[in-house]
C-alpha cells in the first residue's frame, strides 16, 4: 500500500479534528487509520504514518475545547488548511507546505504559551507532511 492511499484517511480525520468536529470521530476510524498506516509498504513512510496516528490520537485525547479558537489559532489553522492542500505536483505541494511551516513560525510568535502549543501541533503535522514530500520529490 501507498502513503497515499493512508493520507486520504488521515486527511479526513484532520479535517474533522481541525473544524472542531472531532466528536464526529469514532474509535473504529482510529482503528482503521492505524491499520491502514501499518500496510504501508515503505517503512519510512509506515513510520511516519504510525507517528500522525499517535499524533491524531493524542490531540483526540485532549477532548474538546470548551472555548473557541483565539484569533491566532484560527489564524494558524487557516494556514495550515492552504499549506496542507494536495492538489499540484509534489514539488509545488512541497514549496506550499514549506512556506506554510514558515508562516505558522511567524505566526506563532505572537501567541501565548497555549496558542504555540496549538500551533506547535499544527507545526508537527505538517513537518510530516514536508518529511513525505520530499521523499516523493525525490
């Protein structure tokens, strides 16, 4: 199995978690992302897909947030919706989430400590993301 094929999943659930719908999750689509992840043919891919489900799963653990987003986290988000698009080549995929990383960099020095840590795991997501493209670019 592809990465692709895992990151079509993940991208979902992200999605859900990054609109605020994370409840709309259940533990079988967990399951599922994490057996999806461990059929991956490449290792270092595998790797890195086993890593954004603890990923996923630690900020499903946190639970809902009962206040809404700052104003620099929905700033952050926003970013990271455009920097995480996949549509384009790998290299133009790979420049738009490079340039995204520097952005929520920019972005995150202005936020408290809370908004960095938000911000931080917007950060590590995407670091994944980078890691995966350049593999592919290669």
């Amino acid at each position: 199995m592809e990465y692709a094929e895992f990151e079509v999943e993940y991208k979902r659930l992200s999605e859900l978690i990054m609109s605020g719908r994370s409840d709309q999750i259940q533990p079988a689509d967990i399951t599922r992302l994490r057996a999806l992840a461990s059929q991956i043919d490449d290792e270092d891919d595998r790797e890195d897909a086993l890593l954004e489900v603890s990923g996923t799963e630690y900020v499903l653990a946190q639970g809902p947030d009962d206040e809404p987003p700052s104003e620099i986290v929905r700033q952050a988000r926003a970013v990271y919706a455009e920097a995480d698009r996949n549509d384009g080549t790998a290299a133009e995929r790979l420049a738009r989430a490079e340039a995204g990383m520097r952005e929520l960099e920019r972005i995150a020095q202005a936020g408290d400590p809370d908004e960095r840590r938000a911000i931080g795991s917007l950060e590590h997501t995407l670091m994944m993301l980078i890691g995966a493209l350049r593999n592919e670019a290669r």
